[in-house]
C-alpha cells in the first residue's frame, strides 16, 4: 500500500483517540522522507579547511546501495618475466602504489565499476629500506594515490586510513590497499 494513505490512516485515528492535530502534522511530516528514498545519492563530506583536501572527512552511503569489498591487494612485479630478486623487483612505494591501484581499477571493472566508485580505502604501508629511517614514504604512496584520485580521470577523493605496518605478507611489498565501492542501483 502507497505510504501516503497509510499516514493518512493513522492521522484520522490519531485525532479521533483525542492525541490531537500535532501527532497527525508530525506523521505527515514524516513522509516526504520515505518517499526520497529513490532519489538517495551517496555524498562525499569534504574535509574542512581552507583548500581542497586529498582525503574525505567522512561518506554517506544510503540505503540501497550496492557495495563492492575489495580484499588487500599487492603490487605486481614491475617485470613478470624476470625472477623476483627483492624490493627492487616491485619498485619503491610510489611504484607499487601505481601498480595496486592499476591492479584495483581492473577488479573494479571485472564488477562493473569505476574508481569513481570507491568511497574508502585503508592503505598498508611498511618502511622504504632506501630511506634508512624507518619510515613508510608517506610522499610516495600520495604521488601514485594522485595518479588515481582527485584527477582529470576521477575528480573523486576517498575517507582514507593510511598506516605504516611492520611487514606486509611477502618481504617484497611496500604497499597493500583494501578498498570498498559503492554506487546506486542502476535502473
């Protein structure tokens, strides 16, 4: 049954029990949001600030979306046909990232979606040996995460964690990036 005579339903009823005209106006009030529900759209929070930020402070999903979970994924080597040897064989973490989110574009379009999809992503990250400190290079991972986001080809950006991890499953990888799609139904 349309939503509109129900609410009308209970309005007569309200107001003949005595509950007033106040429940039956907060009753109608109310269905404008049940009917929007096909109109629903996912929306993108910036970050506050001054400028545009390269991540998202948060994303609204509606209700009847479709999602997409994309488990980690690792960099392919950057010559398949040679032997892996080391770190070298998979490029320094701006290479990697590349080589992942090329990896994840792929995946998402086996699915029948785009980048422009993606909402969130957590990105893996361990300490570049070149560097010597210790440290995930934070700079490089953003450089190929550019490459893919807020461009030309997908002005999106995504809610992102990025964390420097000990090690990753393979003693080769810099990076590995979880991501999860979502769009609306198409009708």
């Amino acid at each position: 049954m349309p939503v509109r005579p129900i609410v009308n339903r209970v309005s007569r009823t309200l107001t003949r029990a005595g509950l007033g005209v106040s429940i039956a106006a907060a009753a109608m009030l109310a269905t404008p949001m049940l009917a929007t529900s096909a109109s629903a759209q996912i929306v993108r929070h910036a970050n506050p600030g001054p400028g545009p930020s390269l991540i998202l402070q948060s994303v609204t999903i509606p209700a009847g979306a479709e999602t997409l979970v994309l488990s980690g994924q690792l960099a392919a080597p950057i010559d398949p046909s040679k032997p892996v040897t080391g770190v070298e064989s998979f490029g320094d973490t701006r290479t990697q990232t590349v080589s992942v989110f090329t990896k994840i574009k792929a995946i998402l379009a086996e699915h029948g979606y785009t980048m422009a999809d993606v909402y969130k992503l957590t990105v893996f990250v361990t300490a570049d040996p070149k560097r010597g400190d210790g440290k995930m290079d934070f700079a490089g991972m953003n450089d190929g995460f550019k490459q893919f986001f807020g461009s030309a080809d997908n002005p999106n950006t995504v809610a992102r964690s990025t964390v420097q991890v000990a090690a990753l499953a393979g003693p080769n990888y810099l990076v590995e990036i979880e991501a999860t799609a979502a769009r609306m139904p198409r009708r």
